[in-house]
C-alpha cells in the first residue's frame, strides 16, 4: 500500500503541525544557527508563497495521478488519487482512488486511521495508515516542511542541478530515535535556485538506493505547489540510471 499513496523511498514520517513564531516575536528563521542555511529557506519559502500564507492554510483539496516504472520501461502502475486534508484546528485527511475494478479509501484523524476496500476495513494499523498519509503531505508542503521541529539542516554548497541550474543545497536529517515524528534515518538533499530560492528538487538515499526527483512546473496561487514531477533512479553521482516515476497535480482547492 505504501506504494499507492507517496513515492516508494518515502518513508519520512513528518509532523503535520505548522511552524509558529517563538513567544517572544522573533522570526521563525531565528531557529537556524547557520546563516547560509537561514538565508536559502528565508529565499525558499518567500517564493513558495511566505510561511504566514502557510501557517493559516485550513483546508487543501487536490488530485493526483502517479505513474511509476521499472526499469526497462515497464509500467508498474498508474493511478488517480483524490486527496483532501484538513489542517486545523485539527488535522485529518482523505485518499481515495479506483484500481482494479476496485474502490480503495484510507482516512486518518486523531480519533481514527484506517484503510478501506470496497467499503471494507482491511487495515487497522495506525502507524502505516499515518505514515502513508503524512508522506503525501510530506511532498506536498515542501518547502515548509523543512521548518519543522527535529529536522537538522545544514548547507552543502553549490550546484548546477539537472547540469542546468545554479542551485543551493540544503542536507536534512532525520532522526527516527529520538524525535518521534520521524520514521526513518533516509538522508536528503534540497536544491533551490540560487537566486529566487525556486524548489528546483531533491534527491533522497534509502538504502540501498538514490532517487532524484525533478520539479517541472508549479501551480500560480497564492502557494506553489507542485503540477508535475519526475523521480529517477540515479547512482551516488546523480548519473541517472532510469525514470521511475511521474506525478501530475491538478484541481487544487484551499481554504
């Protein structure tokens, strides 16, 4: 099922709370003692739309179709998804599709997680139900993501992502034994237009394997969120060994 609702290296369990300013005013950024690492999320994220258009997002609504692919070009599946979060007061979220002649359906609150099969309970694991859902999530509220609590950021320099664009990059850790929220130890990379700070991707290495997802296009509201992406499989120098996966955003509500 994991497969059904993210990309099949994502397994980071995020928070789904929004970063708040600290009690005395300051600026969120203040968190990061880095200041090249303060500097490329305060680009990022203003031209994302700004964290205070983030903060007060209540509702999202979009559709997703996903298309991954063996190697060889073989096509593993390709889906359509409806997916619907409620982010405050309190959180919860809806994913539905079709596949197979059969109607799938996983709902996630504080008071519930389950996944459903043509209108039958087939899953009542909490954990999985959840960490499918905030995976979606996950991609989804990049960059502000990143400004969530436990994740460690450090600035790795320079590059010309896709040997293209002159790109910042941002390492995150994630550190699933002592912060609660987080799944797995999966080591990330960010890549921002050096200039504007435009989410150009990232790239992601879940043992034994490097993904490198590239961000095509994105919406024009008042928050950028992703149209269409492609992940490939690449070795540990980004030479690209084959496209995995395709995903196209579309029919965006928020409130």
């Amino acid at each position: 099922m994991k497969y059904l609702i993210s990309f099949s290296f994502v397994f980071v369990l995020i928070s789904c709370t929004t970063t708040r300013e600290n009690e005395n005013g300051k600026s969120p950024y203040d968190k990061f003692n880095d200041e090249e690492v303060r500097e490329v999320m305060e680009r990022a994220i203003e031209y994302a739309g700004g964290i205070k258009q983030w903060r007060k997002l209540k509702t999202i609504e979009y559709t997703k179709r996903s298309k991954l692919i063996l190697e060889g070009n073989i096509l593993e599946y390709d889906i359509t998804q409806e997916h619907s979060y409620q982010m405050q007061p309190d959180f919860s979220a809806t994913i539905k599709w079709n596949q197979d002649s059969s109607k799938h359906l996983i709902k996630h609150s504080l008071e519930e997680s389950i996944r459903m099969l043509n209108d039958t309970i087939v899953d009542l694991d909490p954990s999985k139900i959840k960490e499918s859902v905030m995976s979606a999530l996950f991609v989804l509220g990049m960059p502000f993501k990143l400004m969530d609590d436990g994740v460690q950021l450090s600035y790795s320099g320079s590059t010309l992502f896709m040997d293209s664009v002159e790109a910042d990059v941002i390492q995150a850790l994630y550190d699933p034994e002592n912060v609660s929220t987080h799944s797995t130890n999966d080591l990330w990379w960010f890549y921002f237009e050096k200039e504007s700070g435009k989410f150009l991707g990232s790239k992601v290495y879940h043992a034994p394997t490097y993904a490198l997802i590239h961000n095509l296009s994105f919406t024009n509201t008042p928050i950028k969120f992703p149209k269409r992406r492609k992940s490939y499989r690449v070795d540990s120098l980004e030479n690209i060994q084959f496209l995995r996966a395709e995903f196209w955003y579309s029919e965006f509500k928020m409130d």
